[in-house]
C-alpha cells in the first residue's frame, strides 16, 4: 500500500540519506545555509523531523522544543532507518484524512511539509558539506504549489526567509531553474556561499 506522499518520500529520501551518509565527522562544524544551524544542528534537526513527522502521520502529537542529540554511534545508519520509517508512515491512506489535530492544518499539507524539509535540508547539507545533490523532479514539482500555498503564512513567521534579491540566473554549476525557484522561495540563496 502507498500514497502520493510516500511515493515523493521514498523518491526524496535515498538522495537526502546520500548527502547525510557523505558528511565526514570534521565537517559536522561547517556553516550552513540555515544561518542559525551548523552541520551538526541541521543534522538533529533533520533527525527530528524524520521522527516527528513519523508520529504526525498517524495523527499523534509531537514534541518540537527538545532538541535531542541524535548524533551518537551509527547515526548514519539510524538516519536512514528512520527515514524509511518515515516513508512507511505515511504509505496508509488514512494518514491522508483529515487535520492534524497538533499541527492544525490538512494532513496532506503535514506530509508535504515532511517532504519539503527532507528535500530542501537535503540540499542544504550537500552544499555545506561539498556534495553533489540533485532532488527527484517529481519532487520538486510537488513543492512549488506547497510553497507557494505555505509561503506567506512561513515568511510572517519566520520559517522562510524572503526571496534573496538579484540572483544570477540557474544553470552549470548551479541548481537546475525548477530547484533554484524552490529553494529562493523559501528564502535561500541557490549560489550559496557565493555572494549574488
């Protein structure tokens, strides 16, 4: 049994669990695009959100302000069986009915923004760490309407930063446009760490 969001997320994660599989323990304390985190926070909290939004799909509510550290003996290997929990969580339609009663918004928007994160954080780690890194297009495709529904609401909150001002235009050794698009609209930089 699956649903579209599971599909997106099971073609999503194996490129995410690659990047996180890539970073080496002496790149744990390198910058990031999310100004706030290093390597190592946006991995726990990569982490965070592959558990949370387990228990989100079965409607359950979830704990955001403990910020455990995932990072101990195999992490590696826990993140990826994690992420495939994650994927089978969301496999049972009746993930998709109804509202998140923690989260308050239509659970297909919850499984979106699972996907949203896993992608975007993806990228995000892949640049940090020197990585090559190329979202599923399916995915990517399913993420436009989602950040464009999301995105007012996530700027006004702080969660997307506003669209950087006059960027180069996409292309080698850039993202591809659909990618870069995405990820200005959720308030990053595609030539990140250059300066536009």
């Amino acid at each position: 049994m699956s649903t579209q969001t599971s599909e997106l997320l099971a073609a999503a994660a194996p490129r995410t669990v690659d990047v996180v599989r890539g970073v080496s323990d002496d790149q744990l304390d390198l910058p990031t695009p999310c100004s706030d985190y290093l390597v190592r926070d946006l991995l726990n909290h990569l982490f965070q959100v592959v558990v949370n939004f387990q228990d989100l799909a079965e409607k359950r509510q979830v704990e955001w302000a403990d910020k455990p550290d995932h990072l101990g003996d195999g992490w590696r290997d826990r993140f990826e069986a994690e992420t495939g929990r994650l994927v089978t969580a969301w496999s049972d339609p009746s993930t998709l009915e109804g509202v998140s009663p923690g989260m308050g918004m239509p659970q297909p928007v919850i499984g979106g923004m699972a996907l949203l994160d896993l992608t975007v954080h993806g990228w995000d780690l892949a640049v940090a760490t020197g990585q090559p890194y190329q979202p599923a297009p399916e995915v990517v495709a399913e993420l436009h309407a989602l950040v464009e529904q999301l995105g007012p609401t996530a700027r006004k909150m702080g969660v997307f930063a506003d669209p950087p001002p006059g960027l180069a235009p996409a292309g080698p050794p850039n993202p591809t446009p659909d990618l870069a698009h995405l990820l200005t609209q959720t308030g990053r930089t595609p030539t990140w760490p250059q300066t536009p």
